[in-house]
C-alpha cells in the first residue's frame, strides 16, 4: 500500500479549501464564532477542518471513503487485518475489546494492576474478572506483568474463561513472553487482549519488544498520540481475525456505541497523518529515540545515588523483554521519595515527567526529544543527586500489598446494586460498591464486589495517614466508604 498517501487529512485540506457556506455544525464556522484570543492561539488552519461527517468526509461510525480507507493503511502499517480509529482514547479501544468478547456472567482473566478502563468494561459488560497478580520488582518498588505460569494456572483454574487480558509492554516497559502467553491461550481455545497502551513504536523495530499483532494477539488497544505524534485522545484498535475469535462487524458496533457522533475530524486527521509518519520513517524514528534513552540511561546510572534500569533485569519471567525509552529513575538512595523528586524538578528545571511512586519517577523518550531534551534532563538529576545523596538517610524499601480480596459479587451487580454509606474502619466483612487504589504501587486494593478486611482497612488508612494519594471511593478523605446494604433476616 502507498503510506505516502492521507486520504482523510487530504479531503479535509481539499474541503475547506473550497471554502464551503457551512450551515451545519460546530457553530464556530471556520473560527468566525469563536473567541477571538482561541483563534488566534490555535489558527484558522485547524479550525478549518474542525467539521463533522457530512458526505465527502465519510463518517466514523460506518466508514465507506477516506475514513475506511485510512483505517485500511493503519491496518498494514501495523500488521492487522482491521484497525479501527479511537478518539476516545485507548480507554474507549480497551472497553470496546472487552465488550465485544464478554456477555454477562463471563469470565475474563486480568491482571490486578489494570487500567481503570478495563474495570469499567467489565462493570459495562457484566462479566466476572479473575485476577493474577503481576510479579513484584522488590528491589524497584515495582509491579511487572502476569507471567506465563500465572496465565496457565488461572486457566486450568478456570477453563469457561472467555478471554486472557494481557498489559505489554507495562507502564514502566517490562514485558512478559506474549507469544509464549498467546499461544497457551489459544492452544485452550481462548483469545487473548492486549493494552498496548505504551507500544505504538513497538510495531516498528526490531530491537523493540515484541507487538501484539506480531505475537498474533486477537485485539490490542494501542495509544498513537502517547508516543507515535498524534494528538491526545486519539488511538486505534488493531484487529487479528485470523484466529476466528474476532467478529469485526460485532467490533465495529460496539466501538460505535461508545463513541461521539461528533467524532473530532482534528484527531482522526492526526491519526491518518502519524500512520503515515510511522509507516515511512517508524524504524528511524524508533532509532533515534533507543539511542537517545540509552545514552541518557547510561549518564543517569553514572550518578551516585541513582538507578535506571536496563538489560540487566531481563532473565524472569515477567521480564522477558523490556522498551528501553521508558526511563524509570530509582531515587530511594538520594532519602527522598519519588513524588518529592517529580516536585523538585518542576520547581528547579522546568521538568514535567510522565509519574512518580514512593521510589521512582518515570521519564518517557520520544520521537520528539532530542540531545538538548535529555541533557536537561540528566543535568537536573545530577544537580538532584548532588542535593541529597549522602545528606538524607536512605529510606527503606517497602511494598506490602494485601491478599486479592473474595470476589463475592459480580462488579456490575456491586456497583449498581443497593448501598448505604458507612464508616471506613468498621467496614470490615462487608461487599464495597466503588473503587479504592493506593498509590503506590497503583494495583486497585479494592474493587465493586469485593469483601473487605481489616487488613485492607489497615493498609488504606496506613497510606491515607502518611499522605499518599488514595483514588476512587467518593468520600475523598476514606472517612466512610459504600458497600452493598445487607437485608436483616427475618423471624
């Protein structure tokens, strides 16, 4: 296919550049009706192809034109038999996948430390999680993927299962051995779903972790704009059917239903535009970004005090493989935890970074950094380290997590079942209906459906205590908490 070629953004230029008497939606009209310093910020260019799917634009929702034709290069651009655009992000693609494999009352095996769009899916769907726990990095603070054995065990566990759910690479850019995953999984007759979320140039170099597609995985949800040039929010679902698990017609309604019809022309074009990037210049691309993170990864580990990981965590399981443009940065020697360490280089360097737990930041390199980016970087962190190492006592390595709580209601049932608000500490033995995770290490500690114990109570209020940020329940201070009412029994 000719991936020099932009069907949708070509039509979009060609369309306002008939300059058209447009009587149709957004109500700005080519920018006349918006604000005047908004104008002048974003330009009339883009403006001018902030339209909606009237005809010669083709429509996101049953794509016959420039849209299918686009979604049909990104389909060979990244080896899948469909793509589907997302412009409600990965999080949309990842609830779609889900959907489109549960119905009610099924069984899906996920990993514990998942992406709250994965938990939405399954509360949408109806279906009933089994959870594996990822393997721990005790010496990071860390969470890795589920492992091969993991998988296997919660399949001979659970042979009804409907779907394996599989996060590759991590957030942090270990990956487990996905084909070796897929191919067990298949060998039972059952597909496999990737969040992909953190692996657009993965498709694209051969020095990368292994893709989705590649490992001949069902469905990945995959983030173009975190890392491949397109504009936030803006994703695609890529398609295996070769397998016979995935009906594309099922996909296609489903990602319809949980998608605008006033889908965002702006983010498609960026996609149809960084496929193109991708497809002609993704090896490069990828290049230049590896070599950047590894000569940034070697400096930063040439400061005492500091700690990047590389090849040398490879060898388990969990860590088959791992992106080396993810620069997770060790700080627990400097007496300082990650959050103060994000904190300091805001203040000091004019440094954002991607997160920040107990005892890491994570830095992500992209196709948009260059020398002078990581210089900066690598510069501040010497500074940091100079400031602190030696000067602090090093804190203690600690990561306890509580035993996966019983799953006694299906999440779905749980969160729109009966509830009553109650206090916190004395919620132990009852069914919550909401969320709460601690952060870190960033596994949900529990989730609607779960009974709780003390020992979670324990450690919730133990991390509220200390200050660390606690998300999801809706009394934002763990005061009381929503569970499922209990009926008194009758004499």
């Amino acid at each position: 296919m000719d991936h020099r070629r932009t069907p949708l953004f070509t039509a979009l230029k060609e369309h306002a550049a008939t300059n058209p008497v447009q009587f149709h939606i957004p109500g700005h009209k080519k920018g006349m009706g918006t604000d005047s310093e908004f104008r002048e910020f974003i330009g009339d260019n883009a403006l001018s192809i902030d339209l909606i799917n009237i005809a010669p634009l083709d429509d996101l929702h049953q794509p016959t034109g420039v849209i299918e034709e686009a979604q049909k290069l990104a389909a060979d651009a990244f080896g899948a038999d469909y793509t589907y655009f997302s412009v409600q992000g990965t999080s949309g693609a990842i609830m779609t996948m889900i959907m489109s494999m549960c119905s009610p009352g099924d069984k899906i095996i996920v990993p514990r430390n998942i992406h709250k769009s994965i938990m939405s899916a399954i509360i949408f769907s109806g279906a009933k999680p089994v959870f594996v726990s990822p393997a721990r990095d005790e010496n990071l603070g860390i969470d890795h993927g589920i492992t091969t054995r993991s998988v296997q065990r919660a399949l001979d566990r659970h042979p009804d299962a409907k779907a394996v759910l599989v996060i590759n690479p991590t957030y942090f850019g270990a990956c487990a051995n996905l084909k070796e995953i897929v191919d067990l999984a298949h060998s039972r007759h059952v597909p496999v779903l990737v969040d992909e979320a953190h692996g657009v140039l993965i498709h694209f170099h051969e020095d990368l972790p292994m893709s989705a597609m590649e490992a001949g995985a069902d469905m990945a949800a995959t983030s173009v704009h975190k890392l491949g040039g397109s504009m936030t929010q803006s994703s695609v679902l890529n398609l295996n059917t070769k397998n016979g698990f995935v009906n594309p017609q099922r996909v296609q309604t489903i990602i319809s239903m949980l998608t605008t019809t006033s889908t965002s022309y702006v983010l498609l074009a960026s996609l149809d535009t960084s496929r193109r990037n991708l497809a002609i210049n993704g090896h490069e691309m990828a290049q230049k970004t590896i070599d950047l993170a590894q000569k940034a990864r070697r400096s930063i580990n040439a400061i005492e005090g500091l700690y990047c990981f590389g090849e040398e965590i490879l060898g388990g399981e969990a860590t088959f493989d791992y992106d080396p443009t993810k620069l997770t940065i060790h700080v627990r020697h400097l007496g300082i935890t990650g959050y103060e360490t994000e904190n300091w280089l805001r203040e000091h360097y004019n440094i954002e970074v991607e997160l920040s737990d107990m005892y890491n930041i994570l830095c992500l390199v992209t196709p948009g950094d260059n020398e002078e980016t990581l210089s900066i970087l690598v510069e501040a962190l010497r500074d940091l380290a100079k400031t602190y190492y030696n000067v602090n006592t090093a804190n203690e390595l600690i990561v306890k997590i509580p035993e996966i709580p019983q799953l006694s209601l299906i999440p779905r049932d749980a969160f729109y079942g009966d509830t009553e608000v109650i206090p916190f500490k004395e919620s132990a033995g009852r069914i919550i209906a909401e969320f709460i995770y601690v952060y870190p290490p960033g596994i949900p500690i529990l989730l609607p459906g779960e009974v709780i114990s003390q020992d979670n109570i324990d450690y919730i209020i133990e991390h509220v205590d200390v200050g660390l940020p606690v998300k999801g329940p809706e009394d934002r201070n763990i005061q009381n908490v929503k569970v499922i009412v209990e009926t008194d029994p009758i004499f």
